[in-house]
C-alpha cells in the first residue's frame, strides 16, 4: 500500500484565477502558488462543473454532474446515493482526513480523522471554529472589522486542524497512506480578512476597478436566480470591497504555504500529490453585480494545479474539470470507479500527455455551458435562449454574438454538442444496481450496464469540441 502516494487536497472558496501571479496576474501576491506552479502542472482552463458551492462540492465527493446527484442549485439535498469518493478510497487502504467547509452533504463515514466544520466563518453555528473562538475570548459571529488574529481566524484554524489530522494519520497508520481534504472558506464573503491583510493590497496596487455597467442585459435566469436590479451597487465601495477580497485570497495562499511547508518538514513533498484548486470564482462587479450563479470566465474558470515532484514534470495544460477531481484522486489511488463522470488526470500526466479533456461543460440550475478554447456557449431551459461568446476576441466577455449570422452555424454546432451531452448523462452506479428481473427487453438492457462508463458522455463532448474548434477556426 505505501507505494502509492499521499494525497492532499487543498481547495478555497470563490476565488478568481486573477488572484495568482504564476496565473499571468502580475498584481497578485501570492508567493506560495506561484512556487506551487512553478513545480507543478497549472491547467489554464480549470473549470468547476457548477459555479456555485453546494453542487460543485457534491460533484466533487460524488464524481457525477449536478443533473445526476441532483443538487442542483445551493440549498437542495441529493436525490440518488452514489457512492461517495471518500468510501471506495477508505477500501483502498487511505486513511482519509476532513477539516474545513464541508456543503456537501451527510460527512461519510469514510472519514476516519474529521475536523469538519459544517457551517460557514460567518453566524452563530455550534461547531469546531466555535469553541476555538469561545476559548479564546471571541465570539463566533465577528463581523468586520474584528480583532480575531490572523492566526486563529477560520482558514488559518481549518489548516492547523488539516495538518494535526496529516499528523495524527501518519503517527497511527504509519503503514498506510493519506487522503486529506483541506477545505478553506474563504475568499468568500462576507469580506473579513484579519489583520494586516485587510491592508494587504493598496487600492493602487489592484487593476482599475471595472466598468460595473447595467444587469439588465443579464439572461433571465440570472437576473431571477440573484434578482438583479437594472444597476446593482454604485461605484463607491467597490474599490474598497476588492481590496478586502484579493486580501483573502492571499491570506489563503498563505495557508497553502503552510500545508506545503508540512510536507516538505516531513520529507512527504514526492510522496503526495497534491491538488490546489477552487469551487468556483466570482463577479466582482465586472459586469455590474457581486455574485456567482453565472458562467462568465471570471466565476465558472478556476485555479487548478497540480503537483509531485518527480513524478509529474512542471509545465502548462489546457482543460480540467471539477468532475476530473474525483477521477483524478480515486485513479491516483488505484481505484476503479466506471460511475465518475470524469478523467483520471494523474495518469496523463504521469506519462507526459496532455490533458484528456479537451473541453468545459457545467451546469446550474435550469442551463448549461460549453466552452472550447476559443467559443462558449451558454444555454437556458427555461426559455430558449442561449449566449455565444468569443473567447479568443472578447475575452471580458462583453459581446454576445447568438444572434449573428455569421456566427450562426457555430452557434448550433456548440447548442447540438452542448445538449447532446446534457441529455447523454447517466447514473451508472444507480443502473449497476438494478435487479435483474423483468422481460426481455429489461434483461438485455441489464445485460449492457456493466460496460457504461460515467464518462463516456464526456469523451463524446470532448470529440465534438475538436470538430468545433477545427470547422471554425477561421470565423
């Protein structure tokens, strides 16, 4: 068993890629990822598989797409029981490790150490970050500002619990190897970074603050989804609010180098693989609102890198899916699960290919997106419409091209590969499970679920994608 190597999984909470130097953002600060990527794999086009909390989450402990686990949308349990990612890993020997955000639903038993903290850093909720509080004098619903030092403020708290649970697997199961989940809340709101990284960043220091124009061209599932006024929020504040945000962001980075530092103390840092990543990103005003529930670039594309020394060489990679987690850690353990709706990342890399995904597709709520590397489209049930972007020439993602006849023919190349997929996705592990009764049609059916794979829908989107890119490359 200790031949396969440890596996630590760091994720944050609505953070843009704009927060990472080594990203192309060089008003960033965060040391510790850029020297992550620089020994790593950093995937350009990571994206999460729903840009909201509780669906990407569930995909990620799941390894299927919202439409199949049903969470649809925040605030919604899971309708089917598939497998959890941390059981068959347990199977395999892991000794797996919780600390931090969980919004994926009932903690699996799997989890052999568990810090878990089921609420988020703001309110009232009776859990771990709240006795650690109440010891140290402060309540658990601080606001902003607040006095709680940056060493015992939430992320900094779910990383010591991270790091005790590393610590505590290590010294009892020494024969065995770890999966550890480091699950951050913030750069999430509400903006409350402890001191000094509410100063972090000057205010001359961040890009121009954007354009914040009207919502009121926003699709309709949008502007219901977050009922978006024609204007959401005035110029005034936003200068301040971004400072406070990319502040937390760094102070995340912070942690993560501190995980790293653990691993290198422990002489783990080839052992284990480790996966930097995020839930989704946010709209910071760019096009005019403070929110996620939407797939422009700067909320559906996340950070997503990868790294183990000497097994997998540094370098650049294109697509990568939040789905592709699950196949990734389960893969790297030696696991077979047919049921992912993902590709098993560790093993291209391990050989020096490219990435297998060649494509991003999401969901939320009643839509869907596609994006290739150069077009996006989003589509929505509820009336129809759809939005064409060009992400090579529009890269802010301003102008809207579904009703240009010149972009006609790409437009429903991307609509037929999009919804070829969404209507493609399966329960496999619901299917395998099925009785074998009934007539002879049944029968026969049974006869064929053995052979699905979860991610055949993915390798069909994944061919389409190509064709795409190739037929209209000169547009």
């Amino acid at each position: 068993m200790t031949e396969r190597p440890n596996i630590l999984l760091i994720t944050t909470d609505t953070q843009r890629c704009d927060t990472i130097g080594a990203m192309g953002y060089p008003h960033a600060k965060s040391p510790h990822l850029d020297r992550f990527a620089r020994e790593g794999v950093v995937f350009t086009q990571g994206h999460t598989c729903s840009p909201v909390c509780c669906p990407a989450r569930t995909s990620l402990m799941r390894g299927v797409h919202p439409p199949v686990h049903g969470v649809i949308e925040n605030g919604m349990s899971a309708t089917t029981d598939q497998p959890m990612m941390t059981d068959p890993l347990r199977e395999a020997g892991y000794v797996c490790v919780m600390s931090g955000k969980t919004h994926f639903g009932p903690m699996p038993d799997s989890f052999e150490i568990d810090y878990s903290i089921g609420g988020s850093k703001h309110g009232d909720n009776d859990d771990l970050y709240k006795a650690h509080l109440n010891a140290l004098g402060f309540p658990r619903d601080n606001g902003f500002p607040h006095d709680v030092p940056a060493r015992d403020f939430y992320d900094a708290f779910v990383t010591s619990n991270a790091i005790r649970g590393m610590e505590e697997a290590i010294e009892q199961h020494s024969d065995r190897p770890f999966f550890a989940f480091c699950s951050m809340t913030s750069p999430h709101g509400p903006m409350d970074p402890p001191k000094p990284w509410d100063t972090h960043y000057a205010l001359d220091e961040l890009p121009p603050p954007p354009l914040n124009p009207s919502t009121e061209h926003e699709p309709q599932h949008t502007r219901r989804l977050l009922d978006l006024q024609p204007r959401q929020n005035p110029k005034e504040g936003i200068e301040r609010k971004r400072q406070l945000y990319y502040g937390l962001a760094s102070y995340c980075d912070d942690q993560a180098g501190r995980l790293l530092d653990f691993l290198d103390r422990k002489g783990l840092r080839e052992k284990t693989l480790v996966i930097f990543t995020s839930d989704h990103g946010i709209d910071l005003y760019d096009h005019g609102f403070d929110n996620k529930h939407h797939y422009y670039n700067n909320t559906w594309r996340v950070p997503f890198m990868m790294s183990q020394p000497g097994t997998l060489d540094p370098g650049e990679r294109e697509f990568a899916n939040w789905t592709d987690l699950t196949a990734t850690i389960l893969g790297t353990a030696g696991v077979d699960a047919p049921w992912v709706q993902g590709f098993d990342l560790y093993d291209a890399l391990r050989e020096g290919a490219g990435s297998p995904r060649k494509c991003a597709v999401g969901t939320l709520y009643r839509s869907c997106a596609l994006a290739t590397t150069r077009w996006k489209l989003e589509y929505y049930f509820d009336d129809g419409s759809s939005r064409l972007f060009d992400r090579r020439n529009d890269p802010e993602e301003r102008n809207d091209l579904s009703g240009s006849e010149m972009h006609a023919e790409v437009r429903q190349a991307m609509t037929v590969a999009l919804l070829e997929w969404r209507g493609s996705l399966l329960d496999v592990s619901h299917l395998q499970t099925l009785p074998t009764g009934g007539g002879p049609v049944a029968r026969r059916l049974k006869e064929g679920y053995g052979d699905l794979r979860g991610n055949e829908s993915e390798i069909r989107v994944n061919e389409r994608a190509q064709a795409i890119e190739e037929d209209f490359s000169s547009v």
